[in-house]
C-alpha cells in the first residue's frame, strides 16, 4: 500500500509540472465598450481609484510613459464613474416609481379601451363631432401611456395623474378622465415640473409623428427611454456640473489630508 501512494502521488506530480503555470486561465479584465453598467464596481471605490491615479498625476518627474499610461487611466475611470453613478441613478429611480408607473399603466389602458368603444359607437351612429371629440381622447391617450413607457429613470418621475379623494364605489367614469395637459401651452410662468411634464408629452407626441414612437403603444409597449431623455439633459446639465465641481472640491480637500 505505501508503494502504491508513493506511486499515485508521484504521477500527479508529474502531471502537474508538465501541465505548467500556463494552463490556468488568465483573466483579463475587459475593456470599457465590451462591460455593461452592472459589471462596473462601486461608485466609492472607482472614486478611490480615480483620486489614486491623479495624484500621481501630479507628481514631478514622472516616466513619460507613466504619465501617458496613467492619463489613459483617469479618462477610463471617468468614464466608469460616469456609467456607474447613472446605473445606480436609474436603479433607485426604477425601484421607487415601479407602482406608481405601474398603476398609470393600467388607468390609460382602460382609457384607451373606452375612448376605441367610443369612436366604434360614434362612427356607427354617423356623429362625427362624437367621433373626433373620442379620437382625441384616444390620441392624447396613446401619447401618456408613451410618456409613462418611456419616461427615463435618470430623472424623477412626474405624475400624469395628480393624487384623488375617494369617491363612491362606480364612480370609474370620473376616474378615467384623461388629463388636459395636451391642450396648454409652455409658459415661463409655469412650475418646473408641469413645464418638464409638457415639454416631455410634446416630444413624446412629436416622436410618435414620426414614426420614432409607437401609435398604438398598448399594443407593442415599446420602450426607448433615451429619446426622452434628450429632451431634459438641456435643463438638468447645469445642475449636474454643479453638483459634480462641489464634489470635486471636497475630493481635493480630502486629498490634501491624504498620505501618498
């Protein structure tokens, strides 16, 4: 029995040496186009890196080889930070608007439901102020139910229905009343939300023009979330670089206390 351990441990042995270090897989991490916002680390920790690497940036006397190498570093981990602050923005925001987008959902299906019964009795009956009255509801209806599809996460959501007192039991009819906010016009006298709501519903509307959009969103329920964030990236960029500029202060300030 011994000979034969010795034996078995001497051909694993073998087996080892002539399989070498090289047979392991080497992992190498994959370059920024080819991860996905959910392979990125934490926003803290890209921070810590990217504060490591400028401070080196800083030092004198730097390898020019260094410096490039180190240069192509901060613009990566910018970049990643960019991602990762955006992916944690839109998770929050996805989890905390998920009901209420969902409730929004269903009261404009049932709309849009209502509003084809209507034009189907209408032109049955050959009325046609009828008909173009429940044409517009289904169309200002379509464009809400688009708006709440693709409304982006990267912003807080804006309610298309306001909060309602309790009615009576079969009280549906004044439920299901479709929002006016197609008929106002932009105004600098409006509030910031009712003026992002609009001008977002007017895109949405114009998107839909277009072909960009789907007409009959209850059908396809298609979802292309960067075509309306364009339209609030104008309003919310100053915001952004102030916010980022204080916390790039507070960044240096917090260096000055580090040790190299």
């Amino acid at each position: 029995m011994p000979a034969d351990r010795h034996q078995r441990k001497k051909a694993r042995t073998s087996t080892n040496a002539e399989a070498g270090p090289s047979s392991a897989p080497a992992f190498k991490i994959p370059a920024l186009e080819q991860r996905g916002a959910d392979a990125l680390p934490g926003v803290n920790k890209i921070k810590a890196s990217l504060r490591q690497a400028k401070r080196l940036l800083n030092k004198e006397n730097l390898e020019p080889s260094l410096r490039i190498s180190t240069q192509r570093r901060v613009a990566a981990l910018e970049a990643d930070l960019a991602a990762a602050e955006k992916r944690d923005v839109e998770k929050k925001n996805g989890a905390k608007y998920h009901a209420v987008k969902f409730f929004e959902r269903q009261k404009l299906g049932r709309i849009i439901k209502r509003a084809q019964r209507k034009v189907a009795e209408a032109e049955k009956d050959g009325k046609a102020k009828k008909t173009a009255k429940a044409e517009q509801e289904l169309r200002d209806a379509r464009v809400m139910l688009n708006y709440v599809l693709n409304y982006p996460n990267t912003i807080k959501y804006i309610s298309l229905f306001p909060k309602e007192e309790k009615r009576e039991e079969g009280d549906d009819k004044e439920k299901l009343k479709v929002p006016k906010y197609l008929q106002a016009e932009l105004s600098d006298v409006m509030e910031k939300s009712e003026r992002t709501r609009l001008t977002m519903l007017l895109e949405t509307r114009k998107l839909m023009e277009e072909g960009k959009l789907s007409s009959t969103p209850e059908v396809e329920r298609e979802r292309r979330p960067v075509e309306l964030a364009a339209v609030v990236e104008a309003g919310t960029a100053g915001g952004t670089k102030r916010k980022a500029a204080k916390a790039e202060e507070k960044e240096e300030a917090d260096d000055f206390f580090d040790s190299d």
